[in-house]
C-alpha cells in the first residue's frame, strides 16, 4: 500500500492511502488531459495517473474523510421487491404465482379474486384484495360461493284467515283478496310481509262464494271468485300501495251452475287472467270454455264463452299466461290456448297428476307429481320442451322433503336469485341450481289448516314468495317466505 501527505491552504495535512482494486480500478488510457495527465469520468478519481473509484473511510485530525479504494460487493440473496437483489437479471424469480389471480371460490357468488402480491417484510407473497365464502346471510346473494343464493335462511311468517283467501304480486308487494262475512276485501302487503294498512272493501257480489283467484300485471289486479254464478273485479294499485276496485263485471249465463256438481271447487274451479285478459276452465262437466276481454274494458265477460273441445272432460288442470296444462291419463299435457279456444302443441310434457304452472325466466315452468316425487320442469314458449341447461323431470322424493309430496301444486320463479318456490300441498320446496342437477335451498311445511289444502297458489315479489293454502270450506293460510 502506497500513499502521500498533502497540505491545503490553511497549513493541515492530509494522508491519503491507496489500495490496488483488482476489480473496480480502470486504467484509462484515453482521454488524456493537458501535461499528459487523464481526465477521469464521474465517479473515478484520478490516483497517480490512474483513474480509480475511491470511498471516503478515514478521517483525521482536519476532519476529511480518507479516501480508499472498495472492493465490489458479494450479491444480495433474492427479494421479493421488484428489484433483481442477486444479480442475474432476473427480477423476483423465486416467486413465479407473483400477479397472479387468488382467492377461494373466485368468480362464483359473491367471491372476487384477488392478487398475488410481494409481503412488506420481501419475504414472500401473499394473496390481497380477495373475498372469499363466508357464512350464507339473508340478503340476495351467494355469500359461501356455492351458486346458490339464500339457502336455508328464509325468514317465514304468516297468518290464517276464516274464509277465502287469494294472492297476486305486484311492484313493490302483494295484493291479498279475501272474503270477510259478506264482504271482498282486497288489501296490500309489503315485501316484508307486513299490511301496509290500506284496502277497498265491496260487498260480495256472489251468493255462493267456493274459491278466490287471482293473477296480475304491472300494477293491474283481476280477481275471480263465485260457484253458482261467477264474478270479476278489476282492482288498480297505485305506487304507494294503495289498492282500488274499479269494477266488478258478472260473467255470461253459460258459466252458471244451479246445482253443486263440484265443478267450480278446487282444483277445478276456473281462472282468470291478466295478461292475456281472460277468464277460462269448465264452463260445465264436459265443456273447457275461454272469455277473452280488453284491459279497461271488462264486457267482454259477458259475452258468450268460447269453447276449447281439446281440453279433456273434467280434469286438473291450470293455466299461465297464454298456456293451459292438464291432466290427461297418467300423463302431463301442456298447450298454447288461443282466444278462439284453438289448442296448439298440444303435446305430453310429462307423467304425473296435480300441474301447476307459471311463468319462468325466458319460458315456463311445470310441477306435478309422479309416484312420491314432486317433479318440475322449465319449458321453451313456443315449443314446450325442455330446454337446454334448465330442469327437466327434476325430481324432489320424500328423502329430500319433510313428507311425501302430495297435490295440488302451484309454483313461481325468483329472477333475482334464479330458483323456483314449488308449493305442493302443505309443503313448499325452494329450489336452485346446483352444479350438475337441482338444489333443494330449503324447504317447509305448512300445515296449519286442519285439513289438507284443495287450492294453493304462490307469488313473487322482490325475492318474497307469497304463498295461499286453502282447505275445502275456504279456511286459508297465508305465509310469506323471504329476507325480513
């Protein structure tokens, strides 16, 4: 080692030292300056005619760092820190899932991926912004990510009524139709099930009352009730909820009965309809009639019926929509019913006894029994088969119900959570869709009349499910399943 004194102007000296660099010293022989001396590049210094990179180590008694010269540092082990520590130009290598996707259950329900990221110590990654399944909450959506939404936590309240009782589903809630002594009430309910405390009352306009029945649109109501002879109201609820009977129309005399053949009782009694507009079942033991009429304008019930030969005599049936099914041997048949009382298709859509059905998502859909199951279906409007990715003959036996399923059957679909509440007597079955097949979400039994139901109906409105049983005499429950 080598070095040399050097006095500056206030009279301290300075002992530099110099160290030979193996690595870091760099003759330079080009560039020389004036007097043959080089002219060393930032950061090298020029050392007796040598540029070298010197680090200030030392200091002595005027307080100057000594300058030495360091030898090139051994590499870093790798860190995961978007910086290549060890040297091999590659960056955060020992973690190659680094920026990918992470997280339980990604993609499905209410589960989001997250990322891959590096920890704040640069030890390893870790996965963030992911939400994984959690426990399953009453709230319109699959929080444990198994593609279902809401199962097994419905909340069910209800009530039971002396007579009559009918349902329909409206924006924003339900109308409840029922008869109180000698009167027609018709009220509403909220989503949560609970009166929102208005209602129109009429007196009954039918002597003989054996059922109530009711469909909707929008915020159109059109209520049938009567035995002997048969009655219409037309009912208007506004946006607050608060119902209004418009009119009340008697229907031709081709629908009366005189005597009490049991026709008019359930599951035969007749039906009416919102949309299309029209009120249609056995105008007598042998003849399947239809009364079309306009919205805004209900003559058209006291016209004569049309007749619909195809239907065949005396048999459980009902209808949805422009379609009509029924029971035919121990076979299932559905049709396209027109106004001039046409049947088109007219084919088997399944085996079993007791259809209900209903509306669905793009087409409609089908309940009955066969054997102890309760089975349903999802049918295409225009061809009533079974279509591509929906139930078909989807079957519910007494292992997955409370009780062996027993008619009649009626069912209604929840868009917002993509499954069907299925009423078969004194159960009702909330299905979804599993992975490969049907997914019972949950199920309950409603036996709270004495006597088994003859009528059910249900309806849907803002994920709620409306539900009517009523037992032959007219005494009916009224239940209401969903998030409140």
């Amino acid at each position: 080692m080598s070095g040399f004194l050097q006095t500056n102007s206030g009279g301290a000296q300075r002992l530099f030292l110099l160290r030979p660099v193996t690595v870091m010293a760099l003759l330079w022989p080009l560039g020389l300056g004036g007097c043959g001396q080089p002219t060393c590049p930032e950061p090298l210094s020029d050392v007796d005619g040598t540029c070298e990179k010197v680090d200030p180590q030392v200091t002595l008694d005027s307080g100057t760092p000594d300058p030495i010269v360091r030898e090139k540092p051994e590499p870093d082990a790798e860190r995961c820190d978007s910086v290549d520590n060890d040297g091999d130009t590659e960056i955060d290598e020992d973690w190659p899932e680094l920026g990918e996707a992470c997280g339980e259950g990604a993609g499905v329900g209410a589960c989001v991926a997250g990322e891959y990221v590096c920890t704040d110590d640069g030890m390893g990654v870790v996965c963030e912004g992911a939400v994984t399944p959690s426990e399953e909450v009453c709230d319109g959506k699959d929080n444990d990510c198994d593609r279902l939404i809401d199962e097994g936590v419905l909340s069910v309240k209800g009530e039971v009524f002396g007579d009559h009782a009918t349902v329909a589903a409206v924006d924003g809630g339900f109308v409840v139709t029922r008869v109180i002594a000698d009167q027609v009430r018709v009220e509403t309910y909220d989503t949560d099930g609970n009166r929102t405390g208005y209602h129109d009352d009429i007196d009954n306009p039918s002597q003989a009352t054996a059922f109530l029945q009711s469909d909707s649109s929008h915020k159109r109501v059109m209520v049938a009730l009567g035995q002997f002879s048969f009655y219409v109201l037309d009912v208007w609820v506004d946006s607050d909820l608060v119902p209004i009977i418009l009119k009340t129309r008697e229907l031709h005399d081709d629908w009366q009965q005189g005597t009490l053949l049991g026709v008019y009782n359930p599951p035969y009694h007749p039906r009416v309809l919102a949309a299309p507009f029209r009120f249609l079942g056995y105008r007598d033991l042998v003849t399947f009639a239809v009364s079309s009429f306009t919205e805004g304008d209900l003559s058209g019930l006291e016209q004569e019926p049309t007749v619909a030969m195809e239907v065949p005599i005396f048999t459980a049936f009902d209808v949805a929509g422009p379609f009509v099914v029924w029971e035919d041997g121990e076979n299932v048949r559905a049709g396209y019913l027109t106004n001039e009382g046409v049947v088109a298709l007219d084919i088997d859509v399944g085996r079993g006894e007791e259809p209900g059905i209903a509306m669905g998502n793009g087409g409609t859909g089908l309940a009955y029994i066969y054997g102890e199951s309760l089975r349903f279906s999802e049918l295409g409007l225009w061809t009533l088969q079974c279509v591509d990715g929906g139930f078909c003959n989807e079957a519910l036996g007494a292992q997955d119900l409370s009780q062996t399923p027993a008619g009649p059957t009626a069912l209604a679909f929840d868009d917002a959570t993509d499954s069907w509440f299925v009423v078969a007597g004194t159960q009702i079955a909330i299905v979804g869709r599993g992975e490969d097949d049907a997914a019972l979400k949950q199920a309950e039994v409603r036996d709270v009349l004495g006597d088994a139901p003859n009528r059910v109906e249900v309806k849907v409105s803002g994920s709620t499910a409306g539900v009517i049983q009523a037992a032959k005499g007219g005494k009916s429950s009224l239940t209401f399943l969903g998030c409140f």
